[in-house]
C-alpha cells in the first residue's frame, strides 16, 4: 500500500486478518477509513490512529509520512511475541505521555513466551 502512496493511519491488531485459517494463511490489511493518499514527498500532520499503537510524531502534532505505519506494525508485532502492547494505561493522557517519552520497554521476561 505504500508504494501506491496510501498510509492506513491506524495499524493495529483488529485491523489485520488472516486469509483463512490454515498455516499458510497471508495477512490483510483492513478498514481504510482514516487512509490518506501522500505523494512521495508530502507529508500529513491530522491528528488519526488508535492510543497504545499510533506513533509519537502524530501525538506531537508533528509532520508524518507513511513511517507512522511501520511504528504501528512494529506494535502489533510487539504484542504478538509479548501478548502486551508496550505501552498500556487506562488514562489517554499517560498513555500518550509513554509513547512520545519512554523508551519500548524491551523486558525479557515478557517475551519467554516466544519459546514455548
């Protein structure tokens, strides 16, 4: 979807699906709602995305190109080796506090999963 200028803007866990239910099964990307088209060297600055998995430049209000995507990806991959998002809290304010200031807690413990 990027090499066609579209970023989704709200990458998340509900929003990819499998194909079918074998182990060969491709993911898909779904519900384009709040996609926009950006040319190679424009950007965005709306405020979209979902607490807990949009990127900080977006909470900042800062300019944005399709890397806000690969942010969100790399949470969903983080919650699917963990089975937690990194950053979680009740309050929309601390929630988006963690994300543009704490470092991705990187707690091996969270990921003893992964082997077993």
């Amino acid at each position: 979807m990027h090499s066609y200028g579209i970023v989704h803007r709200d990458m998340k866990l509900e929003n990819i699906m499998m194909s079918d239910d074998t182990d060969i099964a491709m993911p898909k990307v779904v519900d384009f709602g709040l996609a926009k088209m950006v040319g190679p060297e424009e950007t965005a600055n709306d405020l979209f995305g979902t607490l807990g998995y949009v990127a900080p430049e977006v909470l900042k209000k800062e300019t944005y190109n399709k890397s806000v995507d690969i942010w969100s990806l790399g949470v969903v991959v983080y919650a699917l080796i963990s089975g937690a998002l990194p950053y979680d809290s009740d309050d929309k304010k601390e929630l988006a506090r963690q994300t543009i200031e704490d470092p991705v807690p990187f707690d091996i413990d969270k990921f003893d999963n992964c082997s077993k």
